[in-house]
C-alpha cells in the first residue's frame, strides 16, 4: 500500500515537471543542453549524421533530438495521468515502453531514409575522392581539402569544414580525419581517410608513391560503384521481367478458366 502510494507520488511529481516543461515554465535546457554527460547518453552515435543526410544544414541535430526527448516523455506522462486512478507497476512498464518506442521511432525512420539513399551517398565519396586526388597533386592535404568544398556533395560539406578547422588550429593528430570518417560512416570511410593522413605526413620523396595508393584505392571504389550501379539496374530489369510475366501467366490462366467454363455451359 505504501509502495503503491509511493509510486503515485512519485508519477504525479513527473507528470506536474512535464506539463511545466511543456508549457515553458521550466527551461528543457536545463535537464538536456546544460548536462551534455547526460544528454550524450541518449543520443545515439549516429544521429546527427542521419539527421544531415535527410535535412542537410536546414535542422539542428541537437533541437530535433531535443523533440524526441519532450515527445517520450510526453507519452510516458499522458499513459500514467490517464491511468492515474488505478495505477499499477505493469501500466508504469508499459508507459515507459511506449515512451522509448515513441523515442526511437524517429531515428528509426532516418535510419531507414538513409539506408534507401545509400548507395547514392556510397557512389558521391569515390567521386568527389577523385577531385580531391587532382588538388592534392598541387597543393598540401588541408589546402586541397578546403579547396574541395565548394565541389563537395552538400552532405559532406559541414564535416569538411570542421575537419579543415580543427586542422588550421593545430590538430595534426589523425583524429580529425577519424572523426569525419566517424560522422559520414559511408563505404570505406575509414580506410580513405587513413590514406588521407597519411598522404598529408608524406614527405615530397614520397608523395608520387602515397598519391598512386590513394589513387588505386579510390580507382577500386569507383569500380564497386559502378558494379552495384550495374546490380541494382539488372535486379530492376529482372523484377519487372517477373511481373510481365506474373501477369502474363495470370492472364492466360483467366481465359483459360472462361474457355472452359464456356464450353461446360454448352
């Protein structure tokens, strides 16, 4: 009983901060923004990557996540006002799953809106690789890297010019490269931009044998591109060859069923 009224207490308390936080009475960036320990452990590694790719720089990656937040805890505190009156420990369950389901919904249907653009964001990195190999055989790995940008596909633009930044300030570590491979986990990424860095420590000697590695490796991603490009086009081909057929088949077996049935009824 006591357990019970406890629960309650502690339900109704939540449901009073939600509704002040909804209606601007408390700051929101006061339980989020202001703790980014706390704030990171909800926000998924991949998130602001996903959110780029669907929006571009239109959204703010931290604000969309912040709705995410305000629209589980939403659900949660709606269930449990509505069950108020009979409240149980299976109804705070249930109210904190639909809660984490109404969480994750978003970033799963960005992670389902990247995953069907894919192979468009795949074959934009071999490409705009294979500029960027031109302007490196003239000018140093962050010189070229900032003259790049304006050729950049829009996705990758924002992590370039961080990449670049963080290296104008002294970054010469590979970690900036890393966390662009991190931020746009594209096809090979991480491999690239190894070679990247270590093209940019290259001394002159040997620049000509880093840059024909570079070149080979983005030659073999531009191949695979092609091939899946390829792929995808014969699978296309193939299924609608199966639904001309499908509905060939279908058709004669229709008049198939008439003639017969015509010829019984004579």
């Amino acid at each position: 009983m006591i357990g019970g009224m406890y629960i309650e207490v502690l339900v109704l308390a939540g449901i009073i901060i939600g509704v002040l936080i909804v209606n601007g009475k408390i700051d929101k960036g006061v339980f989020f923004m202001n703790n980014p320990e706390i704030y990171s452990r909800f926000k998924e590694s991949d998130y602001d990557f996903y959110v780029r790719a669907k929006y571009g720089d239109q959204v703010d990656p931290d604000v969309l996540f912040s709705k995410r937040i305000q629209n589980g805890a939403l659900v949660v505190f709606l269930i449990l006002f509505i069950s108020l009156a009979n409240l149980k420990y299976t109804t705070v369950i249930a109210s904190l799953i639909a809660g984490y389901f109404t969480f994750k919904m978003q970033y799963s249907s960005l992670k389902k809106s990247y995953k069907a653009k894919l192979h468009e964001y795949d074959t934009m990195l071999p490409y705009y690789l294979k500029n960027l190999e031109i302007l490196v055989q003239h000018y140093t790995v962050p010189v070229a890297l900032g003259k790049s940008i304006d050729e950049a596909p829009p996705i990758f633009k924002k992590g370039l010019e961080e990449l670049i930044n963080t290296i104008n300030a002294g970054d010469s570590t590979i970690e900036p490269y890393m966390e662009f491979a991190r931020t746009y986990p594209v096809r090979d990424s991480m491999r690239m931009m190894r070679l990247l860095y270590r093209l940019s420590l290259g001394t002159s000697e040997g620049k000509q044998e880093q840059l024909l590695n570079f070149s080979k490796t983005i030659s073999n991603l531009q191949a695979k591109a092609r091939e899946i490009k390829y792929k995808n086009r014969l699978e296309k081909m193939e299924g609608k060859t199966m639904i001309m057929l499908t509905a060939t088949g279908f058709g004669v077996m229709v008049l198939l069923l008439i003639a017969i049935v015509n010829m019984m009824s004579m």
